[in-house]
C-alpha cells in the first residue's frame, strides 16, 4: 500500500469503496476497468479492515486502563 493511500480517511476510504461497490452492481461497469476497480476495491478494503482493527486494539487497552483504575 502506498504512502499517500495510508493518508485516506477511513470515512473517505468506505465512501470510495461503497461507489465503487455501486458501480460494480450496476450495468454501468466497463469490463476494460473491472480489474482496476476491483484491485482498487481490494486495497481499500484492507485499509478500512487495518483501521478497525487498530481502533478496537486501542479501545481495548483504554477500557483496560479504565477498568484497572477502578479496582
């Protein structure tokens, strides 16, 4: 994955995703740009699943922290 793609929003990356997914359902999707979408498709996807998983690490360690404090 390149640079500027780790730069993305999550909210811009599903955005991109979910237009991409819509085009692919409709009839408007040019099979001389299928491969592109999909592969574009593919590392959008891996971006949004790397930041849900860092997000619920974090939250995980702040619920731990909190529940640490209070016993």
């Amino acid at each position: 994955m390149e640079e500027s793609e780790q730069n993305i929003s999550y909210t811009d990356a599903l955005s991109e995703l979910e237009s991409i997914l819509a085009t692919l359902r409709s009839e408007q999707c040019d099979v001389d740009t299928l491969a592109e979408r999909t592969r574009r498709a593919a590392t959008l996807l891996a971006l949004c699943r790397s930041r849900l998983t860092r997000t619920e690490d974090e939250l995980a360690k702040v619920l731990e922290s909190i529940n640490n404090e209070d016993l």
